[in-house]
C-alpha cells in the first residue's frame, strides 16, 4: 500500500510542479515501503525486491528553471509496470468470492490506494491512456472501483462491530464522491481532490 502512495505523491509532485510537500511525502512512502517489503513472502520478495531496487534507483524528478516539472518516460512506463504487477498479485491471493469484515477492510485500503495511484499516472502523462499496454490494462479501474464498493456496501449490511457505521458512511460518502474521477480517463481529473481524499481515506481506516 505503502508503495502506491507514493505513487501518488511522487505524481502530484510533478502536477503541482514541485510543492516540496509532496516530495516529503513521497520520501516518507518509500521508506514504509521497504520497510513492508521485508514482511512478504519469500515468493513475493523473489519477484518484486530487485524490480523495486531498480525502481527506486530510477525514481528522480528534473527542474528546469521556469519550465514544468518532469521525469522520463521510460521510468513512467517502469512504474506503471509495477503497479500492475502487484496489483495482480494482490488479486490473485485475494479471493472476492469469500468476504470476511476483515478482508474487506483490507481490499479497501490496498486497492483505493492503487486506484489513485493509476488515476494520477494518467491525468500527469502527455499520453493519456494511448501508450497504455495489455499489460498496464489488466489493471481495470471501473472493476477496481467496482470491488472497492462491493467490499463497503459488505461492511454497510454486516453491521460488524469491527468498524463503527459512522466511518463506513465516511468512507463509502468520500469513496462516491471521486469514483467518477478515479475511473474516467477522459474527464477533467480534479487531481487535488483524489489526493486529498486518499489521505483522508487512509487515515481513518489506518486504525482498523
């Protein structure tokens, strides 16, 4: 989750041509997410820790007096690759089909992260989605938002008392109100907003 967030902020880095705020919290994002990579599975470490060494090596930001900022596109290509990968991943050991309280708190967090994340990818490239691989399309934003509203309208009815009704009506409140933005590459991304409701989203469920 870690990883997608600073997605997020290393793209609104760039958007909001260079608020330094973003890069700290970029910076804070990377280091929780080396910090998650050491509590994967051998399986999963195999896979992705040389990819994300590699990554973050490749992960640099250029300034160019009066102009916006920007890094290279092959590394853009390299990030969305990476999402994806663990996104799939993520949906391979996740089973929709058998929801428990627990895990769907947990799809909650992981995949509005991931969803945000591919959001800002999108709204911040030149290209759009036209550069877009199969690959980098097997990452499907609307069946994302779709299970991510599946999982809240399970809690919504479960009536658990392992998240209180209040923060489940905030969260499927904010969650409705940028699904629009997460899921339509076409429209005017309000990219502050998805961001700002990220955070917020985050940090009420951290402590569940």
């Amino acid at each position: 989750m870690s990883a997608s967030q600073g997605m997020s902020a290393f793209y609104m880095h760039m958007l909001s041509n260079g608020d330094k705020e973003y890069l700290q919290q970029f910076n804070r994002y990377q280091v929780s997410a080396d910090v998650s990579m050491g509590g994967v599975s051998k399986s999963e470490y195999a896979e992705f820790s040389n990819v994300w060494r590699t990554l973050k090596h490749d992960l640099k930001f250029k300034y160019n007096q009066g102009e916006a900022v920007y890094f290279s596109g092959a590394v853009r290509i390299e990030y969305r690759n990476y999402l994806t990968s663990v996104y799939l991943q993520y949906k391979n050991n996740s089973n929709l089909n058998n929801r428990s309280v627990l895990s769907a708190i947990a799809r909650i967090k992981v995949l509005s992260s991931m969803l945000a994340a591919r959001a800002l990818d999108l709204v911040s490239s030149d290209y759009g989605t036209t550069d877009m691989t199969e690959h980098h399309r097997k990452f499907n934003p609307i069946e994302v938002a779709d299970t991510i509203n599946q999982d809240i309208q399970f809690l919504l009815a479960s009536n658990s008392s392992a998240i209180e009704p209040g923060v489940l009506r905030k969260i499927d409140s904010k969650f409705n109100f940028i699904r629009k933005h997460l899921v339509d590459t076409k429209s005017q991304t309000a990219y502050f907003m998805i961001y700002r409701n990220m955070l917020s989203m985050s940090k009420i469920l951290k402590k569940y």
